[in-house]
C-alpha cells in the first residue's frame, strides 16, 4: 500500500480530535474503520504514530515526524486547489454572512476587488449553521460574529482573521423615551423594559445579555424575537421594544441609539475561509474589503467615533 492524501489527513485529523472517536466523527467513517485504516498506515510508516496517554491519545515521535510531513503536504494542495481556483472566473465565490449592517457595504467593495467575478451571497441568522455550511463546501468565505468571551469553533481546512476583535455594544431605543436624553445608559435604569432578543442565538449574544443584566440587578424580560429589520425598527420606534445594537448600525427615523456605561456587552467580527478554495491573496483582498465597509459606518454614531478614536488597538490591521 502507498500513502495517499487521505491517509495524510486521516492521521492529521486523529491529532487533532484527540481520539480515534473524535477523528472518525469527523470524516465520516466508523472507528473500527479508523483504526484498520490506521493500522494499515502504521505499517507503511514503520511503527506506531500514535499512543494512549492522559489526555487521549497522543503522537510518538515518529508520528511527530509523520505529521509535520503530512501537514506541509496538505497545506500545498491546499494551496495548489486555491490558486487554481482563484485564477478561474467561471466559478462564483460562495458568501455567507449574518453581520447584515457590515455586508451592506462589503458587497460593492467585494465586486470592485476581484474584479467582475460574480459572488453568491447567503444570510443565515445562525452562527453555527454558517459555519457548518463553510466546513461542507457550501461556502467559500463566511461573516460572522462572536459576542463576549464566546468562540465559535471553526471546522478543519478552515483559515480565520478577525476583523474588529472587539465593539462595545449599545442600545438602540424609541427616541420619545425618558432616557433617550441622556447620552449613555447604565444598564441597571432598563430592567422594566421589554427586549428585542438578538436573532443570532448561538454567537454568546443572549448568554452575555443575561449575564451583564444579572450583574446589574435584573432578569431581562426577552419578548421579541423578529428577524425583518424594517418591522424590529418600527416595533423600537413606537417604544414597544428595546435592543441590543452593533455601533455601527445604521441611522433609523424615530429610534436613537446610546452607548452602556462600562461596555459590559462587547462583539468581535471574524472572516472566515476554506483554504482549499481562497487564495490567500483573495483572503486578504476580502479581509480589505470588509475593513473598509466597516470603517465607513464608524460615523454613523457621534459617540462610536470617539470610542473608536480611543482605542487604536481594536482598528483593522491594514498594512
């Protein structure tokens, strides 16, 4: 028997997963499969890759040595796959994103980058989805946000870059409310409100918002669960409602939005892409691509522009 790529990655997944079980879940097969297959290896190789120890089972040093091999091979077919790719025009690059106020304009931006090739794009109101679907092929690069501490976990043959790593969020509110004259909130003053819960459930979104508000003193009573912007707005203008907002959101007649005091909710936003079919020039053309369209929102809020000027460190590295 002769090594082929999928003996390569078989061992590179069961390094990864930890475990014969973890790896197999991951390729689709059977253990038992797994393990004949890694038996079958094992004897092209030479010896044992891979040992029991306290934390599953762990590589030998010759599987060491075999995994840093198959790595770099996988990486360069990898790459090779990439660059032919991005080198054809008939195929379209597949887009999928939830940050709905970065992609209205990161589409434009995106079609002036590459150049006239045509771009699929895909809204999903759930991270987990999004990420499933750039792990199956279904899409090329992938939008998406994390909220808080929470990280989303990414599939194998699955680059990332993040984008802003941190926005503090703020509340957007009916502008005939008592506290829309102030110029930021304390958490605490909102506890009688009725919310607009966040469409995206599984970003660490709600598990933040009932966090910060539990510090605060209160439960959140989450009434709303709308996904059209247009009928969440209204819903927010007539003083029904209030929700949490990225700072970056748009202008909206009849609603204001105000920053929380002590940022006690904050969001990352991430880019990523299957390497197998993103170059990474074309990586980086689209990470420049959505910098841009989110630097073009920073002044949609007064008060985000000051927060933004304050903190360098969060800007999109450009150079």
């Amino acid at each position: 028997m002769q090594l082929e790529l999928r003996h390569l990655q078989a061992v590179c997944e069961i390094a990864e997963a930890g475990s014969l079980g973890g790896a197999a879940r991951r390729l689709g097969i059977s253990q038992p499969a797994l393990s004949a297959q890694l038996r079958r290896i094992e004897r092209v190789t030479g010896g044992e890759l891979f040992v029991r120890g306290r934390h599953g089972v762990e590589p030998t040093p010759l599987g060491q040595f075999v995994l840093a091999k198959a790595r770099r091979v996988l990486h360069e077919m990898d790459a090779l796959g990439a660059d032919t790719r991005a080198m054809s025009t008939d195929d379209p690059l597949r887009l999928g994103c939830i940050m709905l106020v970065l992609l209205d304009g990161l589409l434009a931006r995106t079609d002036l980058a590459l150049s006239g090739r045509e771009i699929t794009v895909d809204l999903e109101d759930s991270v987990t989805a999004l990420v499933r679907m750039l792990g199956a092929g279904r899409y090329d690069v992938i939008v998406y946000g994390e909220v808080n501490d929470h990280v989303v976990p990414l599939p194998g043959g699955v680059l990332a870059r993040t984008l802003v790593p941190r926005e503090p969020f703020c509340i957007r509110m009916s502008a005939r409310h008592p506290l829309a004259r102030h110029d930021d909130l304390e958490l605490a003053d909102l506890a009688d409100e009725q919310w607009m819960t966040l469409v995206e459930d599984d970003d660490g979104g709600p598990e933040a918002l009932i966090e910060a508000c539990a510090k605060a003193g209160f439960v959140p009573s989450l009434r709303y669960r709308i996904i059209d912007r247009k009928m969440r707005h209204d819903l927010i203008a007539a003083g029904r409602a209030i929700a949490l907002s990225q700072p970056t959101a748009p202008v909206v007649d009849g609603t204001v939005m105000r920053p929380l005091v002590g940022t006690p909710i904050t969001g990352r936003i991430r880019l990523a892409w299957n390497r197998s079919s993103v170059s990474a020039l074309q990586a980086d053309v689209l990470y420049r691509a959505a910098a841009g369209s989110y630097l073009a929102n920073i002044d949609n809020h007064p008060f985000h522009r000051a927060w933004w000027d304050a903190h360098p460190e969060v800007h999109p590295a450009l150079d």
